[in-house]
C-alpha cells in the first residue's frame, strides 16, 4: 500500500472521520460528552447506562426551561386539514344575506393576491352562509348549527376571530402554522416542545401523531406527510411518533414470527453495545438516539397494546364520545387515545382530520365535516375537566387558514364553494392558563379584513410557547451559524388577552 507523505492511510472509516473532523465538530462533540457525564451525574447512572436508556428517568429537556412557571404541561392540537370556512362557523355575519350575489367591493379586497383557482374569475359575488348560528354561554357567543356540541362549550374556550399568515396555498400555510416557516425541514412544534421540556414517560414517544378518518366521499382532501411532524434540524429523538388506526398500531415495533422476547432482547442489547463503541469513537449523537429509540420500540412493545386496548373503559366514555369513538380512526376515538396519551404522560398530540377544503359543494360537504369532529371535540374538553386535567392540558382547534367570502364557481341559493384567504381565521384553545368563555378579535362586516386585535401565526406560536412557560424569544437552537426560533426572525407577541 502506498503512504501518504504524512503518514499511513486510515485502516477504517472511522479513523478518516476522526481525522476529517473540524475544530468546532470536535468542541462540538466535546460539549455532548461533557452534557452526557453530567446528566448521568445528576441521575446517578454512568454514560453508557443513560445513553443506552437502560434504567433511565423519565426527563430529558434543557437546563433552565422552563423559563418561569408554566401553565400548560401538555397539549392535544386538533388541525382541521384544508382550512374551515370561519363564517359558517363562528364569524357570524348576519348582514350579508341582504349582499347575496353581489360583487364583494374592491375597497374590501384591494387588490389582494388571489390563487389561480379564482383569480381569472370576472366575478366576486358573495355568498352569504346558508347556516344558521344561535347565542350561547354567559358571553352570548355565535356558534353556527353545525357545531351543537362545540355550542355548550363556549364558557370553557377561548375563540380566536383575528388569525391571519402570509400563506395562501395549503402546504406552505400547514407547514408555517405547524414549523414556523413556509419552507419545510424545520422542527414542528410539537418536537420543539419536546426538545424544550423532555418526557414524562419513558415508555412511551414524548410526541405522538394521529390521522383521524373523514367520512364524506366527496371531501376535497388534501394530503399530509411525515414532514409536519418532523424534528427538522433537531435530533430525530424529537420527532413524532404517528400511531395507526388498523393493525399494529406503530409498524415494526412487534417481534418477528418467531423471535421470542429474550432473544430480541439479547439482540437489542448487542447492538447495543456496539452502538455505544460507534458513539464513543465518533461521538456522533445520532448514534445515542438509535440506542435509545431501539429501547423506547422494545418498551412500546408493552405500553402501545395498553395504550389502544380501550375495553377498561367504562360505557359513560362511549356516552361522552359517542359510539364512533368505539371504531378505530375515526375522530372521536382519536380524542379519546389522545386523552389516554396524555394521561400516561405524553407531552404532546397531533390529530389530523382532512376534508376541509370546501372549493365546492360545500353546503353539502361541511355539515358532514363539522359532524365528523364536533362531539368528539367537546368530548375531549369536559373529559380533561372532568379528570381535573383541562387547567394544565391546552387543547386547540383551527385550521390553516381561512375561506373567501366570496363564492368560488357558480353561486346558487344552495350551493357555492370558497377559495383559500390568509387575511383572516378562526379556531378556538381551551385549557391550560387559556382565559375561557373568551371571543378574541374582530373582523370587518365581511369577515375579509381585521379590524381589531389581530394574531398572526408567530404570536400564535408564541402564546402557546408562554403557556408551557417558554419565553420564545430565548428558546433557540443553533443551526448554519443561526440561533433557530419556532418564531422566526421576525417580530412576534405573545397574545396576552388570550392568557387566563
């Protein structure tokens, strides 16, 4: 073999990773060996039993968060995929119907950037919700007729009428209510959670993911992915973990046909440990992750089976749900596991539920949307009241975005759609340090413009950050040379109004 005029060549990969290491990767890499010996310190365990999770405490988190006494410990955020249109639903404008079919005013949308779907459209007119909506709680708050059951919770929500992005097609406004940023790779806020504040189960994913099931077939259903709830730049270990609603609920976690517990056991515990002679030579901190997600998938053999086996519960939660709670994947059976997770210590719950995306036939396809997960939501709320659980559990409904109030297509007396709109939307938080029986914001008389109190998508992010006790302004990460926020660069406010 010929040498190098320095020296031999590495014998193995490792060696040449070694000696390509830059002066910053190796303080880098310095500074986790030195974070892991003195959490092992801190929890009595040496390096290699807190890095292969053999035995260790259910924490995790960063020194120092949170920042001042949390309100919040979890969360179960219910993203109603597709965008709910907020003036069939809780932006009640009662003096459109005399505005039916008339050109919405340019002065209203002064020039706004329109999507491709009705931007060649000669005409604007407007159409006037053809649902009813009734006063209720102490406050006289409009809920619409799709949602009886949202309806007798108004005195325990927060409604927020004033949301507003800058986004105006579904994937970049998913991804900026969810990761902070239209462009996707970045933490969701669920990992950013999890990275801030740790685990308070070991036996279970500190971020967990359900897809609810729609049932109308002509919903217009825009599809998700694994990216929404991605840990981005932070450790993979942040990541949510999406449980299925048939079969095994997490793929791969269950033994082979024929590899009995021992032995996977065994097998687990050699990679084990030639995992922890990767890591001590490299240090790379993926490497600790593998180990200890090899041991939380082993454990979920366990928890996972406990978890989904709803028979111990008792025939008032089917009462409370609703008998779609007993069929796995619909939306009620979501909350009711979402309750479940964060009752075993889950610190945070994603539910998606699709087909919102009323383009058309709406008058047909909302009222069966708003059923799909109406009882299911008020369910959930009075469960963790119920539980004594609501004050410290924020739960959030909403959307991406809202819906113009202007027809998209033909406009009938029954039947119209409507186009994507960032200017405004609403959706509604309970729990957790969250002021209830509130209505926050207001928009103009066709629920196009803000005119008072307006939240956008940062503060959002903001105030559910505050809640956990998290200034968002010091919670960073760096990452290219940046100290990363959920919040972005730009200016954002916690939205004290909305705070209990």
């Amino acid at each position: 073999m010929s040498e190098h005029r320095f020296g031999s060549l590495p014998a193995h990969p490792e060696d040449e990773a070694v000696l390509a290491e830059t002066r910053r990767q190796f303080f880098g890499r310095g500074a986790r060996g030195l974070g892991l010996a003195a959490l092992a310190s801190l929890v009595g365990e040496s390096p290699v039993g807190a890095a292969t999770g053999k035995d260790a405490p259910a924490a995790g988190g960063l020194s120092g968060l949170p920042h001042f006494a949390p309100k919040a410990k979890r969360a179960i955020y219910l993203h109603m995929v597709g965008a709910p249109p907020q003036m069939e639903l809780f932006d009640y404008k009662p003096k459109l119907k005399e505005w039916f079919d008339k050109d919405l005013p340019d002065s209203i949308r002064m020039g706004q950037r329109l999507t491709t779907m009705t931007s060649n459209q000669t005409r604007f007119p407007i159409a006037p919700s053809i649902f009813k909506f009734q006063q209720t709680g102490g406050n006289g708050t409009w809920v619409s007729e799709l949602l009886p059951y949202t309806a007798r919770m108004v005195d325990d929500i927060a409604i927020v009428r004033s949301l507003h992005t800058e986004a105006i097609n579904h994937e970049p406004a998913i991804t900026f209510i969810q990761t902070g940023s239209m462009v996707a790779g970045r933490p969701c806020m669920g990992a950013w959670i999890a990275y801030g504040l740790g685990s308070t189960n070991r036996d279970l994913p500190t971020f967990v993911v359900l897809n609810a099931m729609h049932t109308h077939p002509k919903a217009n259903v825009q599809a998700i992915s694994a990216r929404l709830w991605s840990a981005g730049f932070l450790s993979g270990e942040y990541a949510g973990v999406a449980l299925r609603s048939g079969g095994d609920p997490v793929l791969y976690i269950n033994n082979p046909e024929g590899v009995p517990p021992p032995m996977r056991r065994r097998m687990l515990d050699a990679l084990g440990e030639l995992n922890q002679i990767c890591y001590e030579k490299l240090g790379d901190p993926e490497t600790r992750v593998r180990i200890e997600q090899y041991e939380m998938a082993f454990r979920m053999q366990s928890s996972v089976p406990e978890l989904t086996d709803l028979s111990s519960e008792p025939e008032t939660t089917y009462k409370l749900y609703g008998d779609d709670a007993k069929t796995g994947g619909t939306f009620a059976h979501s909350c009711l596991l979402a309750r479940r997770l964060v009752e075993r210590g889950v610190r945070f719950v994603q539910i998606y539920h699709r087909g919102w995306d009323v383009h058309g036939l709406l008058p047909e396809v909302l009222p069966s949307q708003c059923k799909d997960v109406d009882q299911g939501s008020w369910a959930l709320v009075q469960d963790l009241k119920a539980r004594g659980m609501l004050d410290d559990t924020v739960v959030i409904w909403g959307g991406e975005f809202g819906r113009t109030i202007y027809s998209q297509g033909k406009l009938t007396a029954t039947d119209y759609g409507r186009d994507h709109h960032p200017r405004c939307f609403s959706l509604w938080m309970a729990g957790g340090g969250v002021k209830p029986g509130l209505v926050y914001g207001e928009t103009d008389e066709f629920s196009y413009n803000i005119v008072k109190d307006p939240v956008h998508v940062r503060d959002f992010q903001a105030t559910i950050l505050h809640v956990f006790g998290i200034d968002h302004e010091k919670f960073t990460f760096k990452y290219q040379g940046l100290d990363q926020k959920l919040t972005g660069v730009e200016k954002a406010s916690v939205v004290k109004g909305l705070l209990a």
